[in-house]
DNA sequence: CAATACTGTAAGCAATCACTAACAATATAG
DNA sequence: CTATATTGTTAGTGATTGCTTACAGTATTG
C-alpha cells in the first residue's frame, strides 16, 4: 500500500493564503505563480489541489464564509442568544470587511455566467442570508414589537447593508467613524422593523 | 487648417457598446479586439479614442451613472417634486439593474488598488447617494415625520438596497416578485426612517 | 488646390500566464 | 525489503492578448 493522500488536509492548509491573494489581487492580478509563491509551493503542487485557477477561486470564495462563522461562533460563545443580534451588530460597525476578503467576492460577481462561480457565491450569499435571519428571529421573537413585514426580507436588506459597509470602506468613501454609524444605524432600523 | 477632430464625438457614440461589452463579459473577458468588434472598427480605433484598455473601462463606469440619471429625468418629468422618492422606489423595484451594468461596478471593485478605478467608482458612488439624498430630503421635507437619525446615512443605506438587489438579481437568489418586495418594503422603512 | 491632420485597414510583436511533462525523492503498507 | 503511490523540483510551451507600427485613403481649412 502507498502512502495516504494528504491532498484535503493540504488544501485546508493553504486555502486561507490563497483566499488572502485573490483578495489582495483582485482574480487576474492573482497568477498561478503569484498563489504558489504565497503558498510556499510550486505551481504544480497547487495544480495537483485543484483543477484549474478557477477552482482555486471557488476555494477562496467557499472560505469566506467560514471564517465568518468562525469568528462569529467565537464571539457568541457563552451568550444568551436574545442578545446576538446586538453583539453582531456592534462587532460588525467596526470589525466588518476588514479581512478585505469582500473583494473575492466582487472579483466573483463580475464572472457570474461562469455556472461554478455563480452557485459558489449563491451558496455563500445564502448562507449568510440564513445566518442573519437566525439572529433576527432570535431577537424579534424576545419582544414583541410591531414588526410589519417579511423578516427574511430584513435579513437580505442586513446582506446589503453589508455589503455597502464593505464597498464604503474600499472606496473610502466614509471615515471609520461614520461608517460605523451606518451599519448601526441602519442596522437598527432593519433590526427592529418599522 | 487640417480637419477639426471628432474624437470626442466618437467617444460618445461607442460608450454604450463598450459599456455594454464590459457589462456582458467583466472586465479580463473583455479584450480589446472584442470591444473592436462590438464597435465596429478596428482595435486601432479605440486606442487613438483612450489612452488604453483600462481607460476604456473607466468610461464604462462613468456612463453608468450618466445613464441612470438619463432614465430618472425621463420618468420624473412633470412630476411634483415630492412624489419623486415614490416613483423612482416604484420603478426601480421592477427594473433596478436590468440593464446589467452592475457587473461593470463589480468589475471594477474588484480592481479599487488601481487609483483611477478607485476614482471613477468613488465618484459614481457619491452621485447616486446624492441624488438619493435629494430625493430623501424632498420627500421627508414633505411631511414632518418622527425621522430619526441621519438622512445622509439612509441615503447609503438605498445605495446598498439597490446594491443587494442587483446581486440577489445576478445569482438568482429570489424571483422577480419577491426582489421586488425587497425593494419596496426596505426602501419604505428608509424612507420613513424609525 | 494643397497642406495637414484625421480616419481606416492590416499585420504583427513582445510579454504574460495558465497549465503540463518529466523525473527524482520519499514515505507508507504489506 | 519492496512495491506503489505521493510529494518535491525544474523547465518549458502553446495560446492569448494588450498594444504598436506602418501605410493608404479622406475630409476640411486657408
């Protein structure tokens, strides 16, 4: 017998440089070459972890979200759940897009008739939307406000929300400060429902 | 005297096919003898009309908004100027990124370590949240609601309504009717304001 | 007319880059 | 030990593509 593949521990290895090259490199800035010398690889290792530059793409896009959920797993750990959303939300005013990962995801936005592509950002987005929804229907249902309308509408507008914050920070187009007035604002507006 | 120079002219005439390219294929799929193509004339052409490829790109992104407002001034003509912010949210529940052009955006995202892009899109951005903003005043002006908070923060918040829309539009993520709603019930709690 | 710059057409080049082939070295299971 | 598949290293290539050069034709002004 040979040895055992260790091509899936590999690949949970180098995924975070990879996700970090295509965010700092935007997707045709970031050569083959440019992901091996991150990895520490040549350029043929990484061909062996993945199909082509594309599903190298997809990998970064697929990580995103983890770490995401990572982070958030950590925060919350320990807290009541009522109070979530209010954590979330007054981490997310200072901390959000701060990774810069959210340029994978324009980098991906702008390749959407690539099918792989798209269902790898429509599972990402989904996920985030499903997460957000949790948070809001955990902390509507503690009060009983008037709450009028769809709540996994809220939870989608909590996903622009978002996404502005990210786009706002790029273009620097608000001071640290304001943009997080944004997101909190806004935010509570979203939060609480009209 | 030799003959006066059209180029500013022809610039203007090809924009949209340029626009429309980038907004069909992103920005690496695009090459230069595709946009020739498109245009109808020679490679050569278009780079006596910009300096290059990227430049090309940024009249894209400027057209966008020029483009928007054209449509906007269209819909709004004749009407009181309160009743904008309702027409333009009714119209744009439905029609919002149809044309496509939020590719080019994302595109270009994609690429904000590049000044000039950087640029074209902060500019961009700042147009559409002041023409928001203005529609926002009107219509608050209006009626003396309880409008808490900062009008020019829910003037981004539009900006990232429309943003999550034409995503959730791109990937699929919801049907016609139901981004329809998204637009509508989130824009009216921005509009109000808690 | 004539000078001058603009417009159109064709061909091609230099550089980049995704991807591969070939081979040596190594670790594991029987 | 040995067979087998994995891992590491080097080099290279075919294709794409942004951009340029060169030249012929044309319209406009003095």
């Amino acid at each position: 017998m040979p040895r055992p593949s260790q091509l899936s521990e590999k690949r949970r290895l180098l995924v975070p440089a990879v996700a970090k090259a295509f965010a700092d490199l935007g997707y045709r800035r970031t050569t083959t070459a440019e992901l091996a010398s991150r990895c520490r690889v040549q350029e043929n290792i990484l061909y062996r972890l993945w199909r082509d530059k594309k599903a190298m793409f997809i990998a970064a896009i697929d990580y995103i979200y983890e770490s995401s959920a990572q982070t958030w797993a950590e925060l919350l750990k320990g807290k009541p759940s009522e109070a979530a959303a209010e954590i979330l939300l007054a981490y997310e005013a200072t901390h959000f897009a701060e990774n810069g990962y959210a340029r994978i995801i324009f980098a991906g936005l702008s390749e959407t008739d690539d099918p792989e592509i798209r269902k790898a950002l429509a599972q990402m987005y989904q996920r985030y939307q499903a997460f957000v929804l949790e948070q809001l229907q955990k902390h509507r249902g503690s009060r009983n406000g008037k709450l009028k309308g769809d709540i996994g509408l809220a939870a989608w507008g909590f996903v622009g929300l978002g996404t502005v914050a990210a786009i706002v920070r790029e273009l620097k187009l608000l001071s640290d400060k304001e943009r997080g007035r944004l997101m909190t604002q806004v935010g509570r507006l979203l939060l609480e429902g009209a």
